[in-house]
C-alpha cells in the first residue's frame, strides 16, 4: 500500500528517491563543486601573473645584453680618458665595481668581449687616473693658507652658514656637508685640485716609531733614529685623554709620569716648550721616553727641523725623528669647558663669576701678558702665569703661529687684517706639517687615523678627565644667541682652523687614497 502521505519513498528501499535537500544550494549546485572550480581559478591567475611578470623581465635583459654587446673596453676606456681627471679620481672606484659586474655577466653569457681582458684593461686605466689625482688633489701649503685666509676674511654670517654642514645651501667651501656623511668630494665644478687639503706628510717618522719594539730594528748595519711623538696639547681639547691612551698603548718607561709632560728637580713639568731643540735632543738621548707634551707655552716653531725624513741620503741617528699630534675643540665649547675647570671647579673663590665675566677677565689677562716682557710667546724664563692664554680669543691660532697672534684691544671685537693674517697663515702652515690633527669630537666615534699613525689598539679612554665627571660643554645653550654670535665672531680665526681640521680628518679617514 502506497504511503500517501509521502509519495517520494520507495516502497522497495525505504529511503527517499531525490537528493538530499541538506547537501543542495538555493539553485541546486553543489558547493564542494563551487569550491573546487574557484581555486582552479585562483591558481590559473596566479601562474599567469608570474609568466607575464618572467616575461617582461626576460625582455628587457635582452635589451641590457644588446647595449652591452655595443660596448667595447677601448670605447669605455676612452670615455674616461676624455673625463676631467678630477672627476675621473672620484668615479674610478664605482667604474670598476660596474666593471667587475659587467665582466661577470659576459663571462656567463657566453658574450663575444673577453671579461678578463675587459677588467685588465679598465684596471690599467685606473691606475693612470689615480696617479694622476693624487697629484692633483692636494695643494701646497701657501695655497692652503692663501685659501683658509680668504674664508676668515668673509662676513660672520656668511661663514656661519658655510660651516654649517647639516643645511645645504650650495655654498659648502670645505666639503663637509660630504665628508659627514662619509663620502669622498668631487674635484669638479673647476677645481683642478682641493685647495683646502695639504700634502701628507711623509709618515717616515711614524713609520720608524709603530717598529720600535722589533728586534732586529737596530741592529748595526742600519741602526735608525729614536722615533717620539710630540703632542701639542691645547688645554681643555682632550689632552688628558689623549695621555691616557697613551699610557694604555705604550710602555710604563716611555710616557712621563705628570700627563706627559717632561719633568725636572724643580717641577713636575719642566716646560718642554720653552726648551731648545739642543736641550730637546740631549733630553730623549738621556731618558726612555717616546711621547713628551707641551700644554702651556705656544707650539716651538723650530720643533719642526726635527722632522726627518728618510729619502734624504742619511739619516742622521743621533737626532731624535719627531711624529707630531695635536688634538683641537670646537673654539666655543673649548672656552665654556675652560671657565667650568678654571673659573668653577679649581676655583677657591667663594663667589664664582658667571661666564661672561670670567672670559673677559680672561681676555684682559693675556693682553696684560702680552705685554709682558716674560710673556708665554717670548718663552723668557717660567712664566708663573701659565693660564694668561687659556681663555683667550682664537687661543689655536696663538698656540701654532709661534705666539706671534695679537690680542684684540678693549674697544674692539676683533683684530684687523693686518694684525692677524700673518699669524694666521703661520699656524695654518705649521698644522699643515703636523702628521695628525684630531678634532676631539671625532677621536671617541672615528679614532681610526689615530690608530694607523701609531699602531695604538686600545681606545677604551678616548675620553676622560682630571677631575670631576666628563662633561659635554655646549656654548650654544649656555650663551645667549647675541653672545654666541658676539663670541663666535672675536673667535673667527679659530672657527676657521677648526673646521678645516675636521674636513681634513674626515678625508684622511673616508678617501685614505
């Protein structure tokens, strides 16, 4: 009997005929099906993206190959060649990084330029060019001073902004806002040369001190001079470290005991600047040490005839070869850090001045000492006040011009032209001989140069003091912007000497070639 009440189950069976409406879509497909077909699609996109992608790169590497295929090593060559030699000095490099490259791709794909023959050849080229530049790059040290004269003779402001590396205004005379960034100058836009960068120095004397503990160094078929550093120490511009690093890299009998300074049976420092370069001689053939420093008298010009160097004919093995050193601050920062020694921390004085009283007090005193008939630039006997020049105006250029610069009068903010070139020109030409200038600033995170010089490995107390904590002084929060202007421009002479020491370190450091 037929179940009337559903006419859909089978009599034979006992199950429903049709499909079960749990499994089916509004319109009856299957959505396992619908699932299925939409990944099929999604990987047949998927494929034919990546083709098309295959496609359009293989396309124009074909093209590359072609305009390869168009270039020979003699027409490259020769499109350098054509080149200024300055622009060639600074593109060599990345030319022979492309080349390596280049001749890597020809010898894969099977090319008819030989890549061997190709590098050889550019290689050649580069060794032309380079010897080329490096006689070109650097420029004499009357040209150095002609230069840096010209700059401290523009306006403040216009030297201020010029200085100021981290805007780029167009107008950037040293390279700096380069040569922070790590990167070499270009010798384009006219330049033959780089009119602020002296020859180095011949490194003889260096070379002669990083060899003085080998053993067979001064056997009797070529017995060769003592080497010894001279540090020229600018008071509050990292002499103290500078000291210190040398006694962790040196042995305890060749660094004297008081901050490196030779000492006698009247004192502690004997005043090594005012010495004779006779009473100099006969002192380091007498004691052991290699590293002597002259903080408070000016830099002795004649110092510099010790200065050996090993193509002449003979070297003369009783006289002492001398590397000499310096380490130079920002001008400002060095007269802030002065007054917090001198004028707070090592003054008995109840009242403390401020810091404007203490540096024009400062400055009233070496104009009292450069009238002096015993001042410190005349070296006459012990000057007792050592400090007369510490908190003085454009103190660098006093220090290396033999203490030959001026202090500007009372009624005016700076020196005439004619009082200071002459000195000015001195202390660039005497930094100039120097076989490093450090910009304490850059000792701490770059102390590379210092290292090559003097084989020096530990640099762990780059930066220390005497007394007290270090601290990081910064005129420009501490002065008013009227007084930092004011100060900044009675210290022009030392803004100068300044910035091109740090634009000649950082070359030294970033293009050694």
């Amino acid at each position: 009997m037929r179940n009337i009440r559903n006419p859909n189950l089978s009599r034979r069976k006992g199950r429903y005929k049709g499909k079960p409406q749990r499994f089916e879509g509004k319109n009856g497909i299957n959505l396992v099906t619908t699932l299925v077909w939409c990944i099929t699609i999604c990987i047949a996109l998927f494929f034919g993206i990546m083709f098309l992608i295959f496609y359009v790169s293989s396309k124009n590497k074909n093209k590359s190959l072609n305009k390869i295929d168009s270039i020979s090593p003699l027409s490259l060559t020769s499109t350098i060649s054509v080149a200024r030699v300055g622009s060639e000095a600074i593109e060599t490099e990345e030319v022979i990084k492309r080349s390596d490259g280049l001749g890597s791709s020809l010898g894969k794909t099977n090319h008819k330029l030989n890549a061997k023959k190709f590098k050889k050849e550019l290689s050649e080229k580069r060794q032309i060019i380079i010897r080329k530049a490096s006689s070109l790059d650097n420029s004499s040290m009357e040209d150095v001073s002609n230069f840096l004269a010209e700059l401290a003779k523009m306006p403040t402001p216009t030297l201020r902004n010029a200085f100021n590396f981290e805007v780029d205004d167009g107008y950037d005379p040293l390279d700096l806002s380069l040569l922070e960034r790590g990167e070499c100058p270009n010798i384009m836009k006219g330049r033959s040369r780089i009119p602020w960068l002296p020859q180095r120095p011949s490194g003889d004397a260096a070379s002669i001190y990083r060899s003085r503990h080998e053993k067979n160094r001064n056997d009797a078929g070529d017995k060769q001079p003592v080497a010894v550093v001279w540090y020229e120490h600018l008071s509050k511009a990292g002499g103290t470290s500078f000291c210190k690093l040398a006694q962790e890299n040196m042995r305890t009998q060749e660094v004297p005991s008081y901050y490196c300074m030779p000492s006698n049976k009247e004192s502690p420092d004997a005043r090594v600047g005012q010495w004779t370069n006779k009473k100099f001689i006969d002192y380091i053939n007498e004691k052991p040490h290699r590293l002597v420093s002259n903080e408070w008298e000016p830099f002795p010009i004649e110092r510099l005839d010790l200065q050996q160097q090993q193509e002449n004919e003979s070297l003369d093995s009783s006289l002492p070869m001398l590397v000499f050193t310096t380490s130079i601050r920002h001008p400002l920062n060095r007269l802030v850090s002065a007054y917090t020694f001198w004028g707070i921390t090592n003054n008995s004085a109840a009242n403390k001045p401020d810091l404007l009283t203490w540096l024009h007090r400062r400055e009233n005193m070496a104009r009292s000492d450069w009238t002096s008939p015993q001042r410190l630039g005349k070296r006459v006997g012990v000057n007792g006040n050592f400090l007369a020049q510490v908190g003085r105006s454009n103190f660098a250029v006093w220090k290396f011009s033999d203490g030959s610069l001026p202090v500007s009068s009372p009624d005016s903010k700076s020196l005439d032209s004619n009082e200071w070139l002459g000195p000015f020109q001195l202390a660039v030409r005497t930094l100039s001989r120097f076989d490093l200038v450090m910009p304490m600033e850059l000792l701490s995170p770059h102390p590379e140069p210092l290292k090559d010089l003097l084989g020096w490995e530990s640099m762990e107390k780059a930066h220390v003091v005497n007394i007290g904590k270090v601290q990081n002084s910064n005129a420009a929060s501490d002065l008013t912007p009227e007084d930092y202007e004011s100060f900044w421009n009675a210290n022009k002479l030392d803004m100068v000497i300044y910035y091109w020491s740090r634009a000649v370190y950082l070359m030294r450091l970033h293009c050694p070639a």
